[in-house]
C-alpha cells in the first residue's frame, strides 16, 4: 500500500499495517528531519524492520541530498540476511508500483569467512585462518612479488577483481551474501573486496556492528562512508557492551609469551633485510619522518570517520625518533613487554589507572608516553615492510601494540586491573591483566559525531532514558512502542513460590537451598506437562544451570520431565550447543515436544528465535544479575556513578531487567505467535523490577499474576494455552491490530495510533 | 544351552503327533509327580505313569510366566493365564532343578511373545471389527450367540476377507515411538538384603537395544557365549553407561566401549554440523573479537585440571542428557526414513521424476524466507499452494477412457438435438378443434392426483407404510442374517475340495436350522398380527434357491459316485 507519512510517500509492501508500524514511521520521519538520533523501542514481531527500511528508502528516495546511504547494522549474520531479504521485497514493490527500474545498490557485507569464494581458502573453518590466508595471498608485496615470479602464488578472484572490478560499477540491485558470492563467481571477481569497494556508493549497507564500532576494523573498511547517511543500529540492547568489548584487551601470560617469538621473528627478520635489502627500512624511515600527514590530509576533507584509536593531534606529529627505526623499535617493544611480564609477577590483586601506569612505566624502565602512542601505527608499518605474510601470527604483538596506543592516549574511562589468579581457584597462578573500557561512550562517539543520523532501536531498551546516558548523546526522539493486540498472546506471570510457599528466588543466599531447586524443577516438571512442543528455559549463569541440572538428576526430577519431552541442554561448546538445538527443533517440529535448556547471556538467549512451536513457554529461573564480583564490573559501576550519576543498583537492575526481557522475548515473535513467559523469582515482583520491563511486556502483567504459587502457575497457564489454540483469523485482527489503508485514514484511528508512542 | 530339544519326537500318549521341544521330568504338580513338555503350540504336563496330559495350556492362553526368586528352597515356575487362572509348577529334582527351571523358562520366554502378539492381535482385530461395524455385531449376534454356526465358522472367512487390507495396514503400521525416560521407568527395587532389583520388560529392553545400538551389538556379542542374559543386564546397570554422571571407567567394564562409540557419535554428529544455517551458533557472528580483546572472562575450557570432579560430572551428565534425547529422537525417526525413502524411489520410477526437488530453493532460502514472512500482514491473494504430486500424469491428462464410447452421444450431437427440438418448437400450432374438454381434463386430472380414483389401492403403499417398525428391523435383521449364511453357502461352490464340500453339508444344515428356528417364528408372528405374508417371500425363494442348488449337487454327486 502507498501510505502518506506526514507528507512523504511511502510504499509499504504489504497490503496490511499493525497500527504500531505506522506511528513508527511517524517517529522516524521526525527524527530524519530534524537530522538527529533516535532512541526507539518496538516489540519483536511487529515488522519493525520493514518499517524502517520502507521510511527510509522512501525518505532517500524524496531527498537524494539530503540523505544519501542507509548504512543497517545488526548484530548477526542470519539477521543480516534477513534484512536483506525483506529489502529484496520492499523493492520488488517499488518496481511492480512504479513500473520503473530500480536505481538502487543495496548490499551486505561480511568477513571474509562469509564471502571468500576461493576454493582452498573458503574451505577454512575459522573466520580467522581464513583470514590469515586470504592476508597471505593478497597482500601488495605478496603480488609485486608474483610479477617477477609467477609460481607465487595469489588469488585469481582478487586479481581479476583489482584489474576490472572496479571500473565496472556493480550494477543496482539487491545483493545479499550468497548474491554476491554468485555475482563474484559468473564475474571471477572477489566478492569481498567488491562489496567492501561498492560499500563507498551503495545506496544502502547492511553489516555488523564491528565494522563501525569496533576501531580496528572501522578504520579499514567504513572510513570513507558519507556525513549524510542514516545510521541504524537494529537489536541496540546490547550496544554498550559491543563498544566496552571493542576496547578492551586482556593480557596474560601466554600472550606475553607468543609476543616474546614474535620479538624474536622481527628482529631476525630484520637483520636479515638489513644484509639483503637495507634500503627498503631507509625508505620505510623516511616515511616516518613524513608522518602520518597523509592521514592528516584526508582527515581535514572530512572524509574519514576518527579513529578512536588514533587521536587527532597525534596525526600532527611525525613518529617520534625513539622508535623510528626498526631495530629501536623492536628494542623498544621489548623493554615494553619486559615491563608487563614483571607487573603480571605479582600476588595481589592491583588496581590503578591509565596515569598512573604511565608514570609507573616511565619511572621503571624510562618508557615515555608519545612513542606508545605510535606503537600501533608503528608495528603496522613495520610488518607492512617486513612483507610478513601470515598477520594472525603476530596476532599478539598486535594487541601489545594496540595495548600500548589505548593506554597512552586514554586517560579517563579506562582501568587496568591485574590479577594473579582466578577468583575461583586461588592456589593456580594464572595472572591477567585486564585493561578495561568503561566507558561505551568512546567507541561509539566518533559514529555520533559524524553521521547526521543514528537511530538506535531494538525490541527491549527498557527504561529508554538509560542508553542516550551511557553512551552520551543526545537524541531527538525517545519513544516505545506497544503492540496493539487482538487477542493478549503474551501470558507473563511470576512465579514466587512453590506449593510448600517456600519463596522460589536465585538470590545468591539461597540459590543451593534445597527447596528452591526442588522447587524450580517441580515448575519446570508441571510445564512439561501442560505446555505443547517447546519450552524454553533460562539460567542465570551457566555453572549455575550445571548445579541445578545435576541436582535435578539426583532427585530424579530430570527422568519425570523425560516423560513428556525430551531435554536438550545449551553446552559452553557452540558446535555441541548447535547440534542441540537443531534436535530441539527437530523434536518441536515432529510432535514430540523437548524443552531446552539455555543460559541468558548466552549464545543461544542472544541470536535465535524461538517463533510459534518452537517456544509456547519461555521460563526465566531466577533474575540473571552479571557476576557481581567481578572487579572489572565494580570498577565500570564506579565509573558510571561518578561519570552519569547512575547508581549501581540501578545499572544492575537494568542491566539484568534487559536480559530477562529478552530472553522471554524469544518466544513471541509476530501477532499470531503466543507463548507463556514465566519469570521464576519473587523479586520479579517489585516494582524497581518490573518497571524496567519493556511496556509491551509490563502491560499485560496484571496484579493478580505477581507472586503466584506452581500450582495458580499451572492454572492460568492451562487455561491461557487453551484459549490461545483456538483459531485466530485475520478477520479477528482486522481494525484493531491490523489495518487496511481505508481504516488507517480514518480520523478517530489516527487518534487512536498517536496513543501508541510513548515519549520517554 | 537348551540341551534338550528332541525335534519331532511323537509322544505316544499324545493324540496327534506334536513336535515336542523340551521335556522335564520331575516336576511336580499339585504334589504330584509328573513331567512337562514344551510343545510348538501349548505346555502340558501329565502325572507320572499316566498316558494322558491333565494340564495342558495353548501358549496363545499364558499371559506371563513367574519364577520364585533365586536362592527360595522350592524352585517353582508359575504360569498366569488371559483368565486369571494359574498354574505352579514345581521343579524337584534336587541336582538340576534350577538348570531345568531356567531351561523352561527361556524356552518360554521366546515362545511366549510370539503367540500373544498373535492371539491379541487376532482378538483386537475381531473386537474392533465387531465395534466398528454394527450390523456385523447384529449378524454376530443372531448367527453365533444363538448359536446357528460357530464363531470360528463366522470368522473363517470374515478375516480372510479382511486379511489383504489387515497385512497392508500392518505393514504400515506407524512405529511406536520410544519414551524418553525408558531408562526412568526401570525403577530399581530393594531386595532387603542390600541389592537392588531392576524389573525389565522386553519392551524397555528393545528400547534400550533401538536407542542405543551399541549396546545391542555387545549383547549379540556376549550374551550366549560369555555370559548369560541375567549377567549381562547386571553389569549394564552397575557399568558406569548406566550411571553416566560417573567418569572413572574401568577396564574391565564391557560398557567401557559403548561410551567411547556413543562419544565417537556424538563427536560425529558435532562435526557434521547443522543444516539449518538460523541455529548455527558457529557462523552466527559475523566477526568475532580476536582472542585478547574483549571484558569477558574466557571460559577456561582448555585446561580440565583445574576443574573439579564434581563440575567434570556435571557437564558429563549434560552431555549425556544431549546426547541421550538425540539418540531417541533419531531411533524414532530413523524407521520413519526408510518408507519415505521407498516411495520417492518408486514415485521417480512411474514416469514422473523427482525433478520437483530441483526446483525447491535451498533450504537456508526457504528459513530466510520464512523468518521474514508476515502472514497476516500479507493480503489472501497470496496463498501458498501445494504441489500437484501425479503419480501417473497420463491419467490425469486423459482421464479414464470409457468402454463402450459409442453409447455416448458427442456433444455435436446433444447441439444438432437442440438445434431440432428448437426448431419444432417454433414451427408447433396447436390443433385447437382436438382437444379434449375442459370438464373431461379436469376430472381426468383429479383422478390421477393423490387420492384420487386411480391414485388408490395398487398394492403399492409402501413397506414402511404398512408394517410396525418392530417388524421391520427384524425383517431387517432376518435380511442380513440370511445373506449372510448364504454368503457362506455360495461360497462354497464350486465344491472342490472335502473340505468345502464337508462345509456345504453342514451350511445346508444351517439354513434349514435357520429356517426353522428364525424364519419359521417369524411368519407366525407376522401371521398372528395379520400381516401379509408376503413379506418373507423373498426370502423364503433365496432359501429355495440355495436349496435347489443344493439338491442338484447332491444327485450329481450321487450319480458320480454311483
């Protein structure tokens, strides 16, 4: 359908709306205008991304000046494909509306291990070797040395793609991963680098969050990207830890150990140059002298998005004389790692800042703060005129390196924690030195500073005024969004006690209590029974899932639960886990009916869905609060009350409130998917809880249903599935939760859609 | 093992010769001694020095044979029947009444279930029959109840009609599925004295053998030459196999194997990885950190030292569980394969390919495509169809060819009718100085409307007009008990075999025995209520009929003879 957005023409293609979508669009045109960010929440299954690509295209399509690429970052690589493919749909309906040919390039991009279609290369299993590999085959030394030696060998796909590929322009269309493997094939040409070329005047990008978060790799491949893009972050709830988890590094004593050969393999490699061919390390020295001006050039142009990693002002400087050289260089990596080895030889736990380490490296061995900023830049330099071949070996002078660059330039939001052994195991020695980001706000600061627009949006971002705190901006919208319901399909109950009244809590006091496992198994047993194909089940943490599901086997609760369904269990093993979950679903589809076990914040709680048959009950056993000892957690709640004024308990609570959520939120994706979703603990209950769940979530939770016994449990839960099995048509849903454009125009369901946002 | 089978021995004291496969003399019953015999179809024991058995049970009528447990000082088998009724029978000689106690009862053991499938299935198939199909209980009820033929005359050829679409419906049979917690319901017993007792049924042993086929290959392995059954389940439930949160395995333990093959598989399936791309863990991310970068704390996986003994058990028993349900599910699944596989092949044999696979996208685009897909969102001209899957597409483009085309009238001929009949009717004037008048039209019309002077008597109310409708079941009934003797009666013919022609005697008899005790009651009663007789008619001419027949095969039989 065509739908008037305040003005503006959207397609829309479906012949159908959920009232939600519309005023979604609404919140989003008002966030383009105004060329700010946007913080907007939506329930999973309310067609929250063929909202946005629809608004968007549409917006580009009206405005070619004014927004001029779509740049959509998602979290994993099916939801990357998925995006994709519902903008194959989105522009099939504007050929078929329009009857014109399409004009626009929308492409994924993804690792090498996704794209690489070389046939030895594409065989590796790990993103890494592949890598690694494709590194040694195409790397510019590597080819300059196949022109004087043809048995060199190199990759026939990057060849071709480097002598035509790119003159030719991608012609317009959708290019999801396998398109493009099958584009680069009937070509010859390397689909990687095509897409990371045809990235720069592609209307529309669609890619992981790492490649404009995370410094290393933002700097290689979206540097070049337009100011006049919209930036969307999907699945946003985890985007703080994204950009933490980009920025920190930790050491231990194997990494100090490899960093040792790689020492050793650059200095002979060195030495060795040095007798064959001196003058190239005089040239790479003389460039050094250059600096990094070139860099500098390109930055003034406003071209290139800032590398956190590399401030400006170090861009001005040429690389200080103490390291230019190789051979100064590689002495002074060496007293550097000199330096660590000895502060990781201790027996207490020490704490302490970026200053201060810096002051301490300088009173211990005389190492200055300017030339570790270098280090990075430096190392990359000197590898690049070593002609070393394989990178993912030196992968850890690489982070030493990287180390070195954050600690000298950072002097806030960042600490370095090291420890001499696991808390859990305090007579094994095993020292790490944590160097941590506290701050989320760093990584992600250059990406709101350059792009005209960020929108972040996500099913679960409860309470919405905590993300532009943490990750400190200031954005135009803030709004959530409910979903507008013919029939209530989500039943969310907590569960406070079991049927002796002995409360059911993981509370860190009780969780080995008897009673509360016992208790916890007994839920999760009269589920089994009442509930049809698949439960879900979440843990807090995984060893704590591993003591209950051993317990539970004593007891024999497991082998009753075998009665009705099969158990599979989430391992710390993605393969096995993987394996696991296809039988899962492979019970779930046969009739059979299984129940699986999962952790929250794992793997599976974080990227698959569990649509219709596949979860009719999520159960949350217990609130999955981070492991609070943690030191390098103490160490960012402390930062973030004295930075944000947020307090601990707070960000905890938040922090735990956001994983609940979406692991219950597994189960329903779409209006005519319903599902149980059983929160098994009492403090659930209190409101500081229940009021960070999302709105969507908190509507449907009604008094009676806060502090319920397994029995009341069972009942409601029967009875709820019960109605839920009856035939739901599309008749049903028809104006209330779905609307044809007839509908939508009408005055009083105008009204009715401007109640659905909730400005925060 | 079973020492004493005497293949086709003929016991003299029995009356036909049965082949006899084990006999054990010294066993006492009803403190009386006596010897036993397993024969191919029943157990019968006679009292020494007698020539007669006084206990004799078909093995279809044994529900389950029971053994006093080891180490009683009377070593007794004990026989329940489908009736409830048991017999003991008591094993006293002194040197080897265990062994033979243990001979009997494995003999037992592998006779037992092959004629209770038979006898119940046989039972259940009569049962539901005779449920399903009223009119056949009604018929069951006149003809065998009363006790006018016997029920295995009323079965004899009832089943063998049934049997073509019996042996097809068996062979389809859906698999029973194997509960999850099969290896739960062996709930192990105290025997008071420190030991435990695990009661299995052959049904929780096929499980164990279809779930794990390891342990079936170690079974046929062992079990008759190594060690005996009993053993061997007694080292499967101490080995920790069984008790799969135990790590420690000794050598000595057969199972020890069975858990490296079960972990070889697991390992296996592991590497083999998913098919469906929306549960790979592995490619979910699409980069992940380097190792060193990062806040999490990197699970300490490589070194199991450090890792209790308790958490090691614990993620054995996780991995057990995983395991354990996968295997299940696949034993369930792996009969369901292997039909599916068969027809696919004979569907691409009959002139119609599987080439319908080709077109189907691969299956990371289906999931894609479904994950995106709003079907409410979606209008209804959008349905999704399903494939025409033709056996035989020249049937259904041609349709099946009648026989006898020339009786059909083509469509060109119906149009040149039409074309005619228009014609006529256009061209038709009445001839208005014929026709009748209107007085003798309307009286004619009068007459020939319900009640009117032709309209009455005839003879042509109808049956259920005249008759109670008392009568009228029973006339029914009458019908279909009749039909169905002579069913029996024509069946027989051409009589070439004794035995068929033992048969029609015997069904003639029937009729007149019908004839007499049903049909003969019936007339008088229909007659007292002053009924037309008419009624029986019919019947009583098809009695006549098989008669007659009857009567001529009997004098043609005589002049044969003669």
């Amino acid at each position: 359908m065509k739908l008037n957005i305040d003005g503006l023409l959207v397609y829309f293609p479906y012949d159908y709306i959920y009232p939600e979508q519309y005023s979604y669009m609404l919140e989003l045109k008002r966030t383009l205008d105004a060329k700010g960010h946007g913080v907007l929440e939506m329930p999973s299954g309310t067609g929250k991304t063929i909202s946005l690509l629809s608004l968007i295209v549409a917006y580009q399509k009206a405005y070619p000046l004014e927004v001029t690429k779509l740049v959509y970052c998602s979290r994993t690589v099916p939801e990357i494909e998925k995006v994709v493919e519902e903008l194959r749909k989105l522009m099939d309906y504007y050929t078929k509306q329009t009857e014109a040919k399409n004009d626009f390039l929308a492409l994924a991009l993804s690792s090498r291990k996704n794209l690489c279609i070389h046939p030895e290369v594409s065989a590796l299993r790990f993103g890494k070797e592949v890598d690694g590999k494709c590194h040694s085959l195409t790397a510019s030394y590597i080819r300059a040395q196949h022109h004087s030696n043809p048995s060199q060998p190199v990759c026939q796909f990057y060849e071709e793609f480097d002598a035509v590929g790119r003159q030719v322009p991608i012609p317009p269309g959708i290019y999801n991963l396998d398109d493009l493997k099958d584009f680069g094939r009937r070509k010859g040409w390397c689909p990687y680098f095509l897409a990371r070329y045809a990235i720069l005047h592609a209307n529309i990008v669609v890619y992981s969050y790492h490649y404009l978060l995370d410094p290393k790799i933002a700097d290689l491949v979206s540097k070049e990207l337009a100011k006049k893009s919209v930036v969307v972050f999907d699945e946003a709830h985890n985007i703080d830890n994204v950009c933490i988890d980009s920025m920190s590094v930790n050491i231990t004593r194997r990494t100090l150990d490899r960093c040792q050969t790689n020492v050793e393999t650059l200095q002979n490699t060195i030495s060795r140059i040095k007798e064959t061919d001196a003058a190239k390390l005089r040239e790479e020295y003389s460039r050094l002298v250059e600096g990094l001006k070139e860099a500098n050039v390109a930055r003034e142009t406003d071209m290139y998005l800032s590398n956190p990693v590399l401030p400006d002002e170090i861009l001005q400087e040429a690389v200080p004389g103490s390291i230019r050289t190789a051979e100064h260089f590689v002495g002074f990596m060496k007293r550097f790692l000199e330096y660590l080895k000895a502060r990781l030889r201790i027996h207490h736990v020490v704490q302490e800042s970026a200053p201060q380490f810096l002051k301490d490296i300088y009173e211990k061995v005389c190492i200055d703060r300017k030339p570790l900023r270098f280090c990075a830049e430096r190392l990359r330099s000197l590898l690049r005129t070593l002609e070393i071949a394989d990178i993912a070996d030196f992968s850890a002078i690489t982070l030493i390196s990287h180390f070195a660059t954050l600690v000298s330039t950072y002097s806030k939001g960042f600490t370095i924690i090291i420890e001499p052994f696991e808390d859990r195991t305090p007579t094994i020695a095993n020292p790490v030195l944590h160097f941590s980001c506290m701050d989320p706000s760093i990584a992600i600061k250059p990406v709101f500073g350059r792009f005209q627009s960020v929108i972040i949006t996500s099913g679960t971002l409860s309470p919405l005024d905590i993300y532009p705190r943490i990750l400190d901006f200031r954005p135009v919208t803030v709004a959530s969004f409910t979903m507008t319901l013919a029939r209530t399909c989500l039943c969310p109950l907590i569960v406070g006690r079991g049927n002796d009244q002995v409360a059911m809590t993981s509370k860190f006091e009780t969780r080995e209590d008897f009673a509360v496992i016992r208790n916890y198994g007994n839920l999760l047993l009269e589920m089994s029974a009442i509930v049809p194909d698949g439960i879900v089940a979440f843990f807090t943490s995984y060893i704590y899932m591993e003591n209950i599901v051993a317990s539970w086997y004593e007891q024999g609760i497991l082998e009753n639960i075998q009665r009705n369904k099969l158990i599979f269990i989430e391992t710390q093993d993605a393969a096995e886990t993987s394996m696991a979950l296809e039988k899962y679903q492979e019970a779930c589809e046969n009739g059979r009916g299984a129940i699986l076990l999962s952790v929250a914040r794992g793997k599976v709680s974080e990227g698959i869905d569990f649509v219709h048959h596949y979860g009719r009950a999520v159960i949350m056993f217990g609130v999955p609060y981070v492991y609070t000892q943690s030191r390098i957690l103490k160490a960012r709640l402390e930062y973030l009350r004295d930075q944000f004024q947020i307090r601990e308990n707070d960000f905890l609570t938040f922090d735990a409130m956001r994983h609940a959520a979406q692991c219950v939120g597994r189960a329903i994706r779409g209006k005519t998917d319903y599902g149980l979703m059983i929160f098994a603990d009492k403090r659930y209950a209190r409101a500081d809880k229940r009021g960070k769940l999302p709105r969507w979530i908190q509507e449907h939770l009604t008094d009676g249903s806060l502090n319920l016994t397994i029995d009341e449990t069972v009942q409601l839960g029967k009875h709820f599935l019960r109605q839920m099995a009856q035939p739901f048509r599309q008749e049903d849903q028809l104006g209330l939760s779905l609307l044809t454009l007839e509908q939508l125009q009408s005055e009083d369901m105008l009204q009715k859609i401007a109640q659905i946002a909730q400005q925060a | 093992m079973i020492n004493q089978i005497l293949p086709f021995l003929s016991v003299a004291m029995a009356s036909l010769s049965e082949e006899v496969l084990l006999v054990v003399k010294r066993v006492r019953q009803r403190k009386q001694d006596g010897t036993l015999y397993l024969m191919a179809e029943r157990i019968a024991w006679g009292p020494e020095g007698k020539d007669r058995f006084t206990v004799s049970h078909l093995y279809a009528d044994i529900r389950c044979q029971k053994i006093s447990p080891d180490g009683k000082a009377k070593i007794q088998l004990q026989l329940v029947l489908h009736t409830g009724e048991s017999t003991t029978f008591h094993f006293s000689n002194e040197s080897t009444a265990l062994k033979d106690r243990d001979v009997a009862k494995e003999l037992l053991q592998q006779l037992l279930p092959k004629f209770k499938k038979k006898a119940n299935k046989e039972l259940e198939e009569k049962n539901r029959m005779l449920q399903e199909d009223p009119v056949l209980f009604q018929l069951y009820k006149d003809l065998v109840v009363s006790q006018v033929i016997s029920a295995e005359e009323f079965w004899a050829n009832r089943l063998s009609l049934n049997s073509v679409e019996h042996s097809l419906s068996n062979n389809n049979k859906q698999e029973v599925g194997i509960s999850a917690a099969f290896l739960a319901d062996i709930r192990p017993q105290t025997d008071g004295c420190n030991g435990l007792r695990y009661n299995l049924t052959t049904d929780i042993i096929e499980s164990i053998f279809r779930t794990y086929p390891t342990v079936k290959q170690k079974y046929a392995e062992n079990v008759p030459h190594n060690m005996t059954e009993k053993e061997f389940w007694t080292r499967f439930f101490q080995s920790h196999y069984f008790h799969r949160d135990r790590i420690n395995t000794g050598l000595q333990d057969i199972f020890s194997e069975c858990a490296k093959e079960d972990e070889k598989g697991l390992k296996s399936m592991v590497t083999q990885g998913v098919k469906n791309p929306m549960v790979d863990l592995l490619s979910l991310e699409d980069k992940t950190l380097d190792e060193g970068y990062g806040t999490a704390t990197v699970p300490t996986t490589s070194n199991s030292s450090n890792k209790s003994l308790r958490e090691n058990s614990n993620s054995a028993i996780i991995k057990r569980f995983n395991h354990h349900s996968a295997m299940v599910l696949a034993a369930g699944l792996r009969k369901a394969e292997a039909p599916s596989d068969q027809a696919s092949e004979t569907s691409s044999t009959d002139g119609n390919s599987r080439d319908s696979d080709l077109f189907q996208p691969p299956l990371k685009k289906v999931k894609l495509q479904e994950a995106i897909e709003y079907d409410d969102l979606q209008g209804d001209s959008v349905r999704k169809t399903i494939s025409l899957n033709l056996k035989k597409s020249d049937r259904y483009s041609h349709g099946p060819i009648p026989l006898q085309s020339q009786h059909y009238s083509t469509s060109q001929d119906i149009i040149n009718s039409i074309s005619i009949i228009q014609h006529e009717m256009r061209s038709y004037k009445p001839r208005l100085t014929q026709v009748m008048s209107s007085s003798a039209a309307s009286s004619a019309i009068t007459a020939l409307s319900p009640g009117g002077v032709l309209m009455q008597g005839g003879g042509q109310q109808t049956i259920n007009q005249l008759v109670p409708t008392d009568v009228q079941s029973e006339l029914k009934h009458l019908y279909t008990a009749a039909g169905e003797l002579l069913r029996h009666f024509w069946s027989c013919f051409p009589v070439s075999t004794p035995f068929l022609e033992e048969k029609v005697v015997k069904m003639k008899s029937n009729l007149e025995k019908f004839q007499m005790t049903k049909l003969r009651p019936f007339q008088e009663k229909i007659q007292r209520q002053y009924l037309s007789t008419n009624l029986t008619g019919h019947l009583e001419e098809m009695l006549q009929a098989a008669y007659n027949k009857f009567q001529a095969w009997q004098t043609r039989r005589m002049m044969r003879k003669t």
